[in-house]
C-alpha cells in the first residue's frame, strides 16, 4: 500500500500567497515517520482540482487546512469531487475552523474525520490508523464518523511550543509564490495565544490564553537559517501578540544583530505592550530587520473598545506606540474594524477622525479596515442572538464570513453601501505597504497621491456623493495588476511549477 498522503490548500491570500504554515507543521511528523507528503496549494497549481484526483488515487487520505470564510468553497469542491470517484475516500479537515466548530463540521457528509486544535500528533495518527485500518477511538484530538454517527475522543493537551517540531518549509514552492507574488517571503510562529480577551478574537478558542514562546536563540537560529536556505526576503512573524515578553523581544533584536541577519520581519503586538518599549529598544529591533508591527487599534470610539473588552488599551498608547515606531524608523500598522455590535454613526465618525488626527500627526502610520465578522469562537458571538445574528447552521454556511464585505442585521443596504464607500475613500487617502512587490508606474503612484487630497476632505466633511474619485482610482488600477476583490485567482496562463510531491 502506498504511504502516500495528499495534502490540499484552498486558495484565500491571493497575491500575497505563501507556504501554507499549518500545513508544513503537520507534514514534519509524517515525513519522520517514513510517509510521502504531497502538498497541492490552489493558488499556484493551474488545475488543481485534476491535479488532487490524480495524487489521492494511491494515497492513504487527503488532509485539508482552512479558516473560516471563502476558503471553504473550494474545500467543499475538492472533497465531493472525491467522494464522486471513491465515497469510501478519508477526507481529513483541520485548522481554525474545524477546531472551532468540530461537530458541525464532522456533519458535512463528504468529511469524514476532523483534527481538533494543535494537528502534529493528531494527525499522525490518525494516518497510521488509515493505513492499519484500526479504530481511531483512541486518538486524541479528533473527531470521526462511525455508523453515520459523530465520535470525539478526549482532548489533546496543548503543547509548548518549543517542543514542536519544525515545520516542512522544504515543501513548499517559493519559486511559484515568487511568480505570484513576486518577494521570496514566508509565514513564522514564535508564540502561540495571547493573555487579552479581545471580544472579537477566536483565539482563545483554540489556544487559551496561556501565552508560551521560543526561546530567543532559537529564534534567532531558525530565522537566519530559513532566509538563507531560501533566499527569503522577509519573514511575517504570526504570533498573535509577539511582545508579550519584552525582555524576550529585545533579545532577539540583539541575536540577529550579531547574527548577521539580513532579512526584514513584521509582527503583530498589543499597542500598550508596544508603547512599553522604549525608543531605543525599538532602533535595536530596527536595526535587526524589523519594519512593520501591526496593532489592533480596532476603534476611535472609547464606547466601542469598552465593548471590545479592549479596557487594557487606551488612546494614549496607540499615539505614543506610533510615535516611537516611527522615530525607530518601523513602520506603525493599525487594524480598524467597523460596525462592531453597539457602533453607532457617531462612534464611526470619532474613528475615522481618529484615523485623520494619526495619520496626519504621523505620517508613515498606516490603516486597514474590516467590517466586523461574528467568527465561531469568538467570545462575542455568545450573544449572537442578542445581535439578531444568523449563525450558520452547516459547514458550507460559513463560507460567505468574510471581513471585507460582511452584511449584518445592522448593517444592511444603503448603510451598508455608504460604509464601503468610506473605507474606499480611506484606502485612497494614505498610501499602504502590502506584502506583495509594488506593481504600479510612477504614473499611477503620482496620480493616486494627487486623488488622495479630496479623499481627505470628503473624510474630514463626511460628504460621498457622486464620488468620482473612485471611478478615478479604478480606472488606475487598470494600468497595474490588482489583488483579486475576493478570492484568489489562480495564475492559468502563466506557468507556475507545481507544488511538491
């Protein structure tokens, strides 16, 4: 029998795709234990779903890692074309989603088995029990059918991070992302969880809020190594909050420094933790390849961040956190979410005034927005009910949650329309850094800076009709290419190489 096992990734990241990272974590332990691990990543495999037919033939099963939102539709693709040639076909589903909502997701009838939180173990055995063909009541973490019926098996114990293995990056295409792309960059973990509570946030969900972390010489070791062995340009740290451990942090900035790392890294922190770095600390962190660090800003309102159980957060950190940032030379990057439960018209106006006051005392700062989603496992979402939110009630139901775009019960129609317009004219007003290499002429770059002033005024006066500056700024993005408005398209005329087997 084959000891092949197939893994399939959805495409979601579009331009700015890379290596998926859940993925690489779970493949370690396989490829150790003497199996072939092929991975297929829609976003640059032309065909994917003809390419996934051919490898599951003589495979022991296929595994398939996902958040919630549109990354679902090609899940639910691949998989019922599956079950058409081999109803009897182990399909496997893992990551946020399935974690958080296992039940629901054992009950699409073409999955078969669900990995719940941390996959390296899990999975692994649960491809020895496939290959064996031995009941699976005894795996931990897992979720399986037996009889048409749902069967869970104890929780797995979280393990610290350190004691992981480190991920497959050897799988992954870096060429083909490349091509997509066009930057050589990859996704690294140094921490998991966070000790906030975020109403928002799914990660307590999956991780808890026990925050552990590498070690800063490990850190140190696996990033120089990472970048050199794939000439990567920059590496974005996911960590939910990389700065939990101050003393840790500055560690690290000093062994990359005396590493000799030469490659750039972004993070994601609380804005009180970096407001408690000094000016200094953040050069030394400059001086180590840093560039960016996002922060959840999330709302002017205090009213809204009350609701947002942000009460560890105050306006006076975020001002001073971008202020030293940007005397540090790091770029300061802020998450806003719009329409979070009891916003109202007037707390969205102190948001975006807020946005104004930042972005002109501090040029360089930076803003991105998202309408609020009700994500499954977020603490919010226990009053779901009180909102009027419809909760999905099937897999295939989540598909539809994403942030760019979410309609609420008060958020519908014309206010709906209106709230997009805003962000447009927000993203118009100051200029962003996304992942992905810069795309536009000097042309397009002049002519978008020159349509930013009356952007800023139609913020400032609150005043979108007939807004011919975004007709404006379509038509310039015509001349360059664009990020998909929704999910990635995958490249089927250019020739990508295809992903590893």
């Amino acid at each position: 029998m084959s000891k092949k096992v197939v893994f399939f990734f959805p495409s979601f990241a579009s331009t700015e795709a890379t290596a998926p990272l859940g993925i690489l974590a779970v493949a370690t332990p396989l490829l150790r234990a003497g199996y072939e691990v092929c991975l297929i990543d829609s976003t640059i495999t032309p065909d994917f779903k003809k390419r996934v037919l051919a490898e599951v033939k003589d495979a022991i099963c296929l595994g398939v890692s996902l958040v919630t939102g549109p990354m679902i539709r090609e899940t639910i693709e691949i998989a019922r074309a599956i079950k058409e040639w081999n109803p009897e076909f182990p399909i496997v589903l893992g990551g946020w989603h399935p974690s958080l909502l296992p039940t629901q997701t054992l009950e699409a009838e073409y999955v078969d088995i669900v990995v719940r939180g941390q996959g390296e173990e899990s999975f692994l055995d649960v491809v020895r029990h496939l290959e064996s063909r031995s009941a699976m009541d005894l795996v931990a973490g897992i979720g399986f059918k037996r009889d048409g019926k749902t069967v869970f098996t104890a929780e797995r114990p979280l393990r610290p991070i350190a004691d992981l293995p480190p991920k497959a990056y050897h799988l992954a295409d870096f060429d083909a992302y490349e091509r997509v792309c066009g930057r050589r960059w990859a996704m690294y973990t140094s921490s998991l969880a966070c000790p906030f509570n975020c109403a928002y946030c799914t990660n307590a969900g999956v991780y808890g809020r026990k925050w552990n972390a590498l070690p800063a010489e490990q850190f140190v070791e696996e990033t120089v190594d990472l970048t050199r062995r794939y000439n990567l340009e920059m590496l974005w740290v996911v960590d939910d909050n990389f700065l939990v451990d101050l003393d840790r942090a500055r560690e690290i900035g000093a062994g990359l420094v005396r590493a000799g790392g030469n490659f750039k890294w972004s993070i994601q922190a609380t804005t009180n933790l970096v407001a408690r770095l000094s000016t200094e600390d953040l050069k030394l962190l400059h001086r180590a390849g840093l560039q960016q660090i996002c922060q959840g800003a999330e709302s002017g309102s205090e009213k809204v961040l009350a609701a947002m159980n942000k009460d560890f957060q105050n306006f006076e950190s975020i001002y001073e956190s971008a202020k030293r940032c940007l005397e540090a030379g790091i770029r300061p990057s802020f998450n806003i979410i719009f329409a979070f439960p009891g916003e109202g018209p007037k707390e969205r106006r102190e948001t975006v005034h807020f946005i104004l006051d930042m972005c002109t005392k501090y040029p360089g700062a930076e803003f991105w927005t998202n309408i609020f989603t009700p994500y499954p496992g977020a603490p919010v979402m226990q009053k779901a009910k009180e909102f009027g939110i419809d909760v999905p009630t099937s897999f295939e139901g989540w598909a539809d949650f994403f942030p760019r775009y979410t309609e609420l019960p008060w958020l519908k129609g014309r206010e709906h329309r209106r709230l997009q317009v805003m962000r447009d004219y927000l993203r118009m007003a100051f200029d962003r850094i996304p992942i992905a290499a810069q795309r536009r002429t000097s042309f397009t770059r002049f002519a978008q800076r020159a349509i930013s002033l009356p952007a800023r005024w139609r913020l400032k006066n609150d005043f979108y009709a007939a807004p011919i500056e975004l007709y404006l700024n379509n038509k310039l993005k015509k001349r360059m290419t664009m990020k998909p408005a929704v999910d990635a398209k995958r490249l089927q005329t250019t020739a990508t190489a295809e992903a590893a087997c």
